[in-house]
C-alpha cells in the first residue's frame, strides 16, 4: 500500500525533494528521540534473546512506542494472546481519542489514511496539533511523510539497538523508563510553548484523580474519559483562545 501512495506522488521531482526537505527538518526533533529510543528498545529486546529481525518486525508492523517496551516483557514471559490484546488496549487506549481528534483533520486523505492511522504515534500526534501545515503544501502529503519519517527513525533505531546488543554488553536497568521520560519531555515542551494551558491541567490533573480513585492498574482508561469529556465541555472557548492567539 505505501508503495502505491509513494508511486503516486511521483512527479516534479524538483518540488518533490523541495517538500521532502521541508518535512525532514520539520520531523527533526522526533528523529533526535526516537533514534535513541529505539536503540533502547533493540537493546532490550535483544538482552531478552530477540534478534534484528524481531526488532524490525515489531517496528514495522506493531510501532506502539511504549507498548513495544511492554511487548518484550510479554513475549519473554510468554504471555497468551488474551493478555496481550488486553494489556494492549490498557497500555494504548489513549490512541482511540487521538483518532477521534484527527478525524476532520485526516478527512480526504484517501488511502494514506490507512497509514496515518498506524502511524499516529504519541510524538507524531503532538507534532499534528501544535505545528501548522507549510503554507502551499498538500497536508495530508505532508502528515504522510512525517508520520513515515517518523516511523523510520524508530526502525532505524531499534535496528542499530539490537546489532549494538549483539556485540556490545549492555545494562537495560530502567531502558524501559525511557518513554516515560519521553512524555514528560513533551508535556514541558508543549507547556513552554503553548499560551493555552488548560488542557495540560486537565490532562495531569484528570489523571492524578482517577490515579487515587482507581489505583495504578485501572486508572488509564477512566482517566482518558475524563479527560475527553472535560475537553469537549470547554472546546468553544479553547477555539476562540485559539483564533484570537493567531491574529
């Protein structure tokens, strides 16, 4: 399928590298983490007795970030596939508001939809939301394009992370904590950034409540409907926040 799109966008070739230009240096700042992020999680698949083709495999076709971590421990326990689809959705319910988010941004986009879906990463989605398409440029090329981008530097990573492992020891003590540092690193960035900080506050403080209500093995989920029922309860007046930032 991605072949045929990329087929498709086949052309000028001038413009074409133009735009691919564009979107590499706007997919900057996610290949400088997710290099390093999939090294992390090929060295911890390969301590675990995975090899590169694993690493690849789970890049390419699963490319969940965080879940990928909690995948190796799944694998290497030998878990049933019961508890992986259920840990899945525990671990990676926040994606089906992400999806719900990006439904008018994502219409028209034909078949790279399918694509965009997959690849609608926690770093990709932020990107989506707070840095506006070039001016000139087809949106839905250039949502494609990163999100390939994007992909690519997590397969490269994870790749180069599992040939590291196999000929260098390594101590994967707290590699799986490197996600977490990764969320944090964004909540701060969009925080300094952003003029709007409501949402961030519903966001944190959503999650502490229902932390202390549910308890640390059941709290994602309802965290995550507080916080889609809160934000759709104000979305009016962030819209009109937004509208007057941009004038």
């Amino acid at each position: 399928m991605i072949i045929a799109i990329l087929s498709a966008f086949a052309g000028d070739w001038f413009m074409r590298i133009k735009f691919l230009k564009t979107v590499f240096i706007k997919s900057l700042p996610v290949m400088a983490g997710y290099l390093i992020l999939g090294m992390g999680f090929g060295i911890l698949l390969k301590a675990n007795g995975y090899g590169v083709i694993w690493a690849l495999a789970m890049s390419v076709f699963v490319y969940a970030g965080s879940m990928q971590f909690v995948g190796v421990s799944l694998i290497a326990a030998g878990a049933s596939l019961f508890s992986v689809a259920l840990t899945t959705l525990m671990v990676n319910a926040r994606h089906l508001f992400y999806g719900l988010s990006m439904i008018e941004r994502y219409q028209g986009a034909g078949r790279k939809k399918l694509y965009l879906m997959h690849a609608l990463t926690d770093e990709t989605y932020s990107l989506a939301c707070v840095d506006g398409v070039p001016q000139g440029v087809n949106p839905h090329w250039y949502y494609f394009f990163r999100s390939l981008f994007d992909q690519l530097y997590w397969v490269a990573g994870s790749a180069v992370g599992s040939l590291l492992g196999t000929v260098l020891p390594f101590d994967t003590a707290g590699i799986d904590f490197s996600m977490t540092a990764l969320f944090v690193t964004v909540y701060i960035e969009q925080w300094l950034t952003g003029r709007e900080h409501r949402p961030a506050l519903i966001g944190i403080g959503s999650s502490v409540l229902c932390l202390l209500v549910f308890g640390r093995d059941g709290f994602l989920i309802p965290s995550m409907v507080v916080i889609t029922a809160l934000l759709l309860t104000i979305r009016k007046p962030l819209e009109r926040a937004a509208k007057n930032d941009d004038r």
